[in-house]
C-alpha cells in the first residue's frame, strides 16, 4: 500500500502550481499522525513485553486455534520484528521470533489478534472475503501507481489530465483496500480480545494491557486509511481545479 508521506515526497510541490500549501499541509499532517501511531504502538508493545503472561505467543495461538476447532492451522515461528501475519494461502500462523517465544502480554494479545484471522477465514468473514478479492487488483496497480502519477503530474502542464485520472483511479483502488481492512483488523482484534477475556489465563489488568497494545496496532491502519483518503482527495482536487 502506498502512504501518503512516501508517495508525495516524490513529487515537487512546485510541479503542483497552487497546491503548494495544501500539499505541505497534508504531508505534515499525515507524516505526524504517521510518528505518533508508531511510537505509541512501539512504547505500549514494549510496556506489556514487560508484564508476563502464563503461556507463550505459540501456546496462546495452539490452544485458541484448538479451542475454535482449527485443528488444520500450523503454529509457525518467522524471523524478523512485528513480522506476524495469518496466510490463508497455507493456513498458517506465522508469528516473529518474539512473540512466539515469549511469555508476557504484549505476545498473548499478537498471536491471539492472528488466529482472530485464522477464525475469520475458516468462518468466511465478509469483510476478509471482500478484501480478499481486492488484492490481485491492487497489487497490480500500486506497482505502476508512482509512476504514472508522476507522468500525470507532468502532463499537467499541456493540459493533459487523462494520465492522472489513471493514476488517481490506481490510487483508488489502494484507498478502498486499505478502508475494507480496518472492519478486518478491528474483527480480529476483538476475536482475541473475547477469548483472552473467556480463557482466564490473566487477570483484568493483564486483559486491558492486552486491549491496549491492540488498540495501539489499530490505530497504524486508521492512520493509513486516512492517510490514503487524503491523498486520493488531494490529486483529484488536482484534476478538478485543472478542468475548470
């Protein structure tokens, strides 16, 4: 997916005539929101490292995939930090080196917000099923989107807007994958979150620390939904004020 803060920094603002204020104030505004997202996800994730928790990422992921009849998804250990995801694909749990070994709170609430995933698949969620679908699409066109926002942004200036429409259109297509993931994120989250609660491994504190480390990993999508719709609202502004 492409964010507001990377994308616009290829482009001059100088190239975008009277956008320049807009243009400085979007990339301001975005980049900040961008910071404070990941700080506070990478401050709250190292406070509940520090609280500990009965089992490891890996125990917590197994029991919740065997307590949901997910007898069918591996539990697997991939290298890197923050690098956890489900593949549907294969049907895995791949949790980073950390939260699969680790007891505290911080690695419960990933591996429980993974299988949260795991559960959405085998239940066919509507909203994975609809992102799902969205993905070959974007991953087509996000990989051509800078470069023809840039041949759009210099066509500007013939008056040619039709390769900008495109690009724009490209852009769309991220934007709206990155809105139908935030129901997706926020359905795992809470999956997770109501089996921590249901499994009465921890007590209520350790189950807020949980939810807050969650809420915390949210709040990168949110930022980059916003980010994306800014954006998208940003060229075709562009475009707009070229046509009339």
């Amino acid at each position: 997916m492409i964010f507001i803060p990377q994308l616009l920094a290829q482009f001059s603002p100088h190239m975008m005539g009277s956008g320049n204020m807009g243009y400085y104030v979007l990339l301001g505004i975005s980049s900040l929101a961008s910071w404070f997202a990941g700080h506070m996800l990478k401050k709250r994730f190292a406070e509940h490292s520090q609280t500990p928790y009965p089992l490891t990422g890996a125990e917590v992921a197994e029991k919740m995939l065997q307590e949901n009849g997910l007898n069918d998804v591996k539990v697997l250990s991939t290298p890197g930090r923050l690098t956890d995801h489900y593949n549907p694909r294969d049907k895995t749990v791949n949790l980073s080196e950390a939260v699969y070994q680790m007891s505290n709170v911080a690695a419960a609430a990933v591996a429980a917000h993974e299988c949260g995933h795991a559960v959405q698949h085998a239940k066919s969620y509507h909203m994975l099923k609809a992102r799902s679908a969205i993905v070959p699409v974007v991953s087509l066109t996000s990989k051509f989107t800078p470069m023809v926002l840039m041949a759009g942004v210099l066509m500007l200036a013939t008056g040619n807007t039709i390769v900008l429409t495109i690009g724009v259109i490209f852009m769309a297509f991220s934007t709206l994958f990155a809105f139908v993931t935030l129901p997706v994120e926020f359905d795992a989250s809470n999956r997770a979150m109501a089996w921590i609660r249901g499994s009465g491994l921890a007590g209520q504190m350790d189950n807020d620390r949980a939810k807050n480390a969650l809420f915390w990993a949210a709040m990168t999508y949110v930022v980059g939904a916003l980010a994306a719709l800014g954006q998208l609202v940003y060229y075709v502004s562009i475009i707009l004020n070229r046509r009339n």
